[in-house]
C-alpha cells in the first residue's frame, strides 16, 4: 500500500476540519480557566473553536446547566468543568 503523500499527512496532523466547543455561561471563572486552556490548545494544534453561551441558547441550558463548562470536540462531550490540557491536545492530535 502506497504512503500517503506530504500534503494528505500535514491536511490530517494540522486539525482542519476540525472544532471545539466551549460551552459557557457569563460570570463563571470554571469557564474563563476553561477557555485559556481552549484557546492554547487549539492554537497550537490549529484547531477552529467556539464559545456558545448556555443564558442564550434555551437548549443548551437545559442539557448542559449542572455541568458548565462543557467542551465538545467535533459535537461530541470531551469533558466538563476542568479541562485537562494534555488529554485535550491528545484528542485534538490522534
């Protein structure tokens, strides 16, 4: 079986394509430490993330209220109220 060429590998190792979600609400500073280690990660790692405010989204609140802040990567739970930088770079990299 042939190797994949340079730009597939590098396409696959960068993050595109890829997003993580962090699910917030406003005065919380489980969120703020969540969101440090959310844009660090990502940045290194060039993964895309957003940050979705749970006062603003009936839904969310709803399924996620107990559990701020919640991080979604690619729309699936990754974690909730701490993140761990480690296992998160590892879940963005494998």
């Amino acid at each position: 079986m042939a190797d994949m060429s340079p730009l597939f590998r590098r396409k696959a190792q960068d993050g595109q394509g890829r997003i993580v979600t962090l699910i917030r609400k406003p005065g919380c500073h489980l969120c703020d430490d969540a969101q440090v280690v959310v844009e660090k990660v990502c940045g290194e790692v060039g993964v895309e993330w957003e940050a979705k405010d749970i006062s603003l989204d009936r839904q969310l609140h709803d399924q996620y209220w107990e559990q701020i802040p919640v991080v979604l990567v690619d729309g699936r739970q990754h974690t909730f109220w701490r993140v761990d930088e480690q296992r998160l770079r590892k879940a963005l990299t494998e």
